[in-house]
C-alpha cells in the first residue's frame, strides 16, 4: 500500500507520549497513529471503552470494598 506523508502539530508533550507509546509497542511513530485512526475507525476504541464501562458497574461494590478495606487498614496502622 503506497504511504502518504501527513503533517500535524502538537504539543510537546504529546509528541513525548506518541514516541515513548510507539517505542513501547515496538511501532513507528507512524505506524503507531495509523493504528489508533484504524481503531478509532472501526469503532474498536469505542467498543473497549463501553466493555470497561460495563465492567467497572458490574463490579463497582468488589472496588468499593477493596478500597474501604485499604482505608481501614492505614487507619488501622496510623493508631
């Protein structure tokens, strides 16, 4: 597939991001937005985020709890 040259500007630091995110993941900076303009395309982003949504609600009381035991664990500790 031939390859266009696009041109944008960001901020510095989400250049930072974009570079540090695409060597993570072993991509080109290039390759790396190409994906995230495919994913975002395909509705993948937005089916992820509704997944995660989902997820959290089911088992928000399991996080709820898990944080209350923490709280009461470092009040605990500090007496």
């Amino acid at each position: 597939m031939a390859k266009t040259q696009l041109g944008a500007r960001v901020d510095e630091d989400v250049a930072e991001l974009a570079k540090k995110r695409a060597a993570d993941l072993g991509l080109s900076v290039g390759d790396y937005l190409a994906r995230l303009v495919q994913d975002d395309a395909s509705g993948l982003r937005a089916r992820a985020v509704d997944a995660a949504a989902r997820f959290l609600a089911e088992h928000q009381a399991v996080f709820d709890e898990a944080e209350e035991a923490r709280q009461t664990s470092r009040g605990a500790r500090a007496a």
